[in-house]
C-alpha cells in the first residue's frame, strides 16, 4: 500500500473542497484533494447560477476564493457577471468550461495536489481522532495521513464513516429531487426576452414581496439587459398547462445565460423524487430514466417558447444534480429561523443569502426571502463535526436543519465555507494546534485580510 502524508487532506473537489483546498494552501499548508471523479469544482462546471454570493439587495457577501476564481473567468471572457433575475435573487453567471480551465489552473497555482478519479473508502479512527484515510483508484491502495481533514464529500461521507451523527430528509425521509440539468445554444434572447415582456405572468417576477415593481416593469428591465436570466414559475400558465399535459414534471423551469450574447442557456427543469440518493443503484436509474425528461423539456421549451424555436440541444451537465443527502451535526446547528432572521454572530466565518429553497415532488417548492434582504452568518461550529478532534467540514452537508440547509447549500455559499476551514487547517498548522481549536476571531481577521467577507 502506498502512504502520503500531508498537512492538510480535503476530500471532495465539488465547489466546497476546491475552496477548501485552495485556501489552505495559499496559507503555507501542503494539501491534497481527493476527488472521486475527475470534475474538479463540482457544479461550477454546471452551468447553473452560483448562488448565495450577494444578498437579494445586491450586496456582495462572499469574496477571497469566489473573486479570485471569477477574476480568472472574466481574464479569459468567461465571466459573464452578477445578474439580479427581478424575481427575488442575485446570481454570478460564468462560462462552465471557462471555470472549468480556471479551477484547475488556480489549484496548479496554489501548489495543491490533486488525487483524481480516487475515492476514500474507509477511515481509521482513534479515540476521536482520525489517524489515517484509505483511499483507492485504478491501481493503488493509498493510506493517507494528515495533521487535518476536511469533508467536503457533499454527502458527508467521512464524517459517517468516523460515526458522527447525522440527520437526512424531512419527517417523513423527504429528500429534495434530483436533476439532470441540461444545455441549449442558438437561442435567440431579444425573441425570448420579448415573450417575457408580452407574458411577464409566466416569469415569477417580482415574487419577493418587497419588490414594489410590476411584473411587467421588471420584464422590462431584464429585456433592457438583454440576458435572459429567466424563471418561468409552475403558477404561470405557460408552465402550469404543460405540467397539467404531461409534458413536464416540475415547479419550476430556469433559463441561465452562460455566454455574453444570450444565446447558450443551461436549463434546470426536470426532476426524479423519492429515491436513496445515496444507492448506487437508485442513482444509476435516475441517470436513464431523466434523459427522457431532458427531451420532453427541450422539446418543450422549442415548440413553446419563442426565441428557442432553432435552439439546439448542447448536451448535459458532467454529473447528475443531488440536492440533499447527509446532514452531519456539528458543534453548533443552524436552524431556519435564523436563516430567515438574517442572523448575525460573533463566531459567523461565512456568511449566506440565498433565499429559503426547499424543492419538493411534484410542484411543491419553498422559497422564501431572507429578512429585510440581507444575510446570516454560518458559524464556525456548524463546520466542526462532533467528536472528532482532526476534522473539518464545509459544503452541502453541513450542521443544519433540513430549511436551513435549503439556503447554505448553494455553491456561493459553499465556496465561503470552504474558505474558512481551509484557513482554519493553515492556521492550526502554523500555531501548531487542532484546527478546530483555532480562536474564531483570529480566524475572521485572517479571513478578512485574504478577501472573505464575514
Ligand atoms: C440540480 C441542482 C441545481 C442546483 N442549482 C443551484 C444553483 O442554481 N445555484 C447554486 O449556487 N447552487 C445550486 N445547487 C446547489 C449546489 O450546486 C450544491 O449544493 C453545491 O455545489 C454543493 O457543493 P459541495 O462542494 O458541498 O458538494 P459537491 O459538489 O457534491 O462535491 C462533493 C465532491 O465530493 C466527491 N466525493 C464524494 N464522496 C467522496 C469520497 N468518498 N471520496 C472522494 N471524493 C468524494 C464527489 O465526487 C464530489 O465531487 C443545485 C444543486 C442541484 C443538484
């Protein structure tokens, strides 16, 4: 078996662990990340918005690791900017092949190592301290060690091999569906744009209760843009016949501009509930069984919606969308109601802003704003797993509840939280302590200085 050793060992390169990564090593850490497959940054090579960096009132709120990634898409005219979609939230919107580039080449920069197409498979735990990983790929067998961990399996998948409790769903085993997200090209965004103006009931516009515009002045002003960040809501008739036909199964149907022009959009529309999304198996049937959904939609969106009449199909994103599995419980457990309170802290390293987004079957969907616009602070504790001394945790499955959760989970956010325990695992190396027992207000300043916003 071959050994590696490492200061820090992140595992997991979806948009928490790349930031995770990428921070501790430009802090003086020697890091290695482990990633499954070969998709380093997760679904910021989707092509979906990156939700959660400003606040619905337009306020930047996450920076450091997020900036330098989208300085280095907009370098190569990948960036195509923060969009306010006049429905209630503000999104970052890039080329997905761009930060594809990006991603790695940042990773390069910061001397982080990289173990792809690797997974770990088992962990060595003692007395609440992990002493090694098993890893395995095509021809290894690898025994990682490292002074600190860091989970950013989405899934949680290290912090439940070393026991930590978790929690998973609603009462009754909920989980939010699934999605394979899909690409169009050749759309025309002032046809498209000007069937929102004609029809601006089908768009959500305006659903934030605190935007006091017409649904048809914010049509308006997102034709004035010209891009074609559009949400077309399962209450508007457009959607609401389709789903009554057959035709779609959804609550909603987002249109996201990944070129400057307009014309390539990713959609996320379909949807498969009621499966294990943690089961190989269960996974591996919804993969066949949505692409007959990707082509209904598309044929959908071409017959329906002007402006997509010579849309072409573009293929689909590298992975199948998982919204929820493993809530690990931490230190501290955010709840809902502080996420719609906008709740702020002393101990806050990340900050979030999404709105409330709870995807059910069918076309349940909750979405609620944040109070006043605003945002609240993660604290550190819902990043420190319980009962094991040398692991961190960042990304979708952090410590919250199932609402609270629906609004961290995005990939603004994410990247935030991946930036603090990343410098939490160099500052702990450099004091030569846990990196969980690192003084939060050091770590804020820290986190401060380097760009983050807390
Ligand atoms: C359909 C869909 C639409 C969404 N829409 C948006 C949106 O519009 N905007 C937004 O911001 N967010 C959106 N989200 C949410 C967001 O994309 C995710 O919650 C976020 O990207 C999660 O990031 P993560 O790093 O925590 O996890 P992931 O991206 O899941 O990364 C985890 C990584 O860990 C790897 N891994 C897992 N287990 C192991 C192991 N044992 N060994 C090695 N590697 C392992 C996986 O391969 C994966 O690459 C959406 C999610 C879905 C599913």
């Amino acid at each position: 078996m071959k050994e590696m050793r490492y200061d820090t060992c992140v595992v997991g390169g979806g948009a928490a662990g790349i930031s995770a990564a990428i921070s501790a090593a430009k802090n003086g850490a020697r890091v290695l990340l482990v990633e499954s497959t070969s998709v380093l940054g997760g679904d910021l090579l989707s092509g979906l918005p990156i939700d959660g960096c400003l606040t619905t009132a337009g306020e930047w709120i996450v920076g450091g690791v997020l900036t330098e990634l989208l300085e280095g898409c907009e370098k190569l005219d990948g960036y195509i900017g923060a969009i306010y979609d006049r429905r209630n939230i503000w999104v970052v919107m890039v080329s997905p092949a761009v930060m594809g580039y990006v991603v790695l080449q940042k990773l390069a920069e910061h001397g982080v190592d990289i173990l792809p197409y690797t997974q770990v498979t088992d962990v060595k735990v003692e007395g609440g301290h992990i002493a090694s990983l098993l890893a395995k790929n095509k021809t290894e067998q690898i025994l990682i060690t490292a002074d600190t961990y860091i989970d950013c399996t989405g899934d949680g998948d290290i912090s439940y091999m070393c026991g930590v409790p978790y929690e998973m769903g609603g009462a009754d085993g909920e989980l939010q569906p699934m999605t394979m997200v899909f690409h169009i090209r050749g759309v025309d965004p002032k046809r498209l744009l000007a069937f929102a103006l004609e029809h601006p009931e089908n768009c959500g516009l305006g659903e934030n209760p605190n935007i006091k515009k017409t649904p048809r002045e914010l049509a308006q002003e997102l034709y004035d843009l010209g891009i074609p960040k559009l949400f077309f809501s399962s209450k508007g008739p457009l959607l609401k016949g389709a789903i009554e036909r057959g035709e779609l199964n959804t609550s909603m149907l987002a249109f996201n501009p990944n070129a400057k022009d307009g014309s390539v959009l990713t959609v996320n529309t379909t949807r498969q509930s009621g499966k294990d999304c943690l089961s190989g198996e269960a996974l591996g049937e919804t993969m066949l069984s949505l692409t007959e959904q990707v082509k209904s939609a598309f044929l959908f969106i071409k017959n329906n919606i002007p402006g997509c009449e010579k849309a072409v199909f573009d293929g689909i994103a590298p992975r199948l969308g998982v919204r929820e599995t493993r809530r690990i419980k931490g230190e501290y457990y955010l709840t809902g109601e502080e996420v719609a309170e906008g709740t702020k802290r002393t101990d806050g390293v990340a900050k979030g802003g999404h709105e409330i987004d709870v995807h059910g079957a069918g076309t349940n969907h909750i979405r609620k704003t944040i109070k006043d616009a605003g945002a609240y602070d993660i604290p550190f504790g819902c990043l420190l797993p319980l009962g094991v001394d040398n692991l961190l945790m960042a990304g979708r499955c952090i410590s919250a509840d199932r609402v609270a959760h629906s609004s961290a989970r995005v990939m603004g956010t994410c990247i935030a939280m991946g930036e603090a325990v990343g410098l939490a695992a160099a500052i702990g190396k450099e004091m030569g302590i846990p990196a969980r027992k690192v003084d939060v207000q050091t770590l804020r300043e820290r986190l401060k200085k380097q760009g983050a916003k807390v």
